[in-house]
C-alpha cells in the first residue's frame, strides 16, 4: 500500500512538473507574441514621428530660407527707394502710434 501511494505521489510530482513546463512554454509564446506587438507599434510610432520630424524641417526651412529673406529685404529696400516720402510718412505714423500706446500707460 505504502508502495502504491508512493508511485501516485510520484506521478503527480511529474505531471505537475509536466503542467509547470508548458506554462513556461505557453507565457513565454505569449509573451514573444506580446513583445512583438510591442515592438511593431513601437516601430510605427518612431516611423511616424521621423515622418513628422522631416515635415517639420521642410516647413521651417520654406521659411527661414535665406534666399527668400533677402528677396524681401531687397524688395522692402527697392519700395522705399522708389517712393521715399511715402516710406518716411510711413515710418513717422508708426512712431507716433508706438508713442502714444507708450505713453498711454
């Protein structure tokens, strides 16, 4: 009897043994598959985001682009050579407003 009852419990040790391996096995599939997921909208978002990145440059660069700075100042410079009575009066008002707004407070 003692014989018999030391065979089951021998038997139930491996087969827990058994059950605790394919736990391992399955967390560890679920969790590559987990960590793949992961890894994919990981990926997504740095794609997005250098996408984002990259737009961000090229805006700023339609804007600060030197080339075109230098066509407005040499645009502003070429009115004010032709009609240089008007650029003055022009230039007066605005002092005059700022004056006023200052002196306001």
């Amino acid at each position: 009897m003692e014989g018999d009852l030391r065979k089951e419990l021998d038997a139930l040790r491996s087969d827990i043994a058994s059950v605790q391996a394919d736990l391992a096995r399955i967390a560890e599939t679920i969790g590559k598959g987990t960590g793949k997921a992961a890894e994919d909208a990981g990926e997504t978002i740095r794609r997005r985001f250098e996408e984002l990145q990259h737009a961000i440059q090229d805006q700023i660069a339609g804007i600060v682009d030197p080339a075109r700075v230098r066509r407005s100042v040499a645009g502003v410079g070429q009115r004010i050579e032709e009609r240089p009575l008007l650029s003055m009066l022009i230039a007066f008002g605005i002092g005059l407003l700022i004056s006023l707004l200052v002196g306001r407070r």
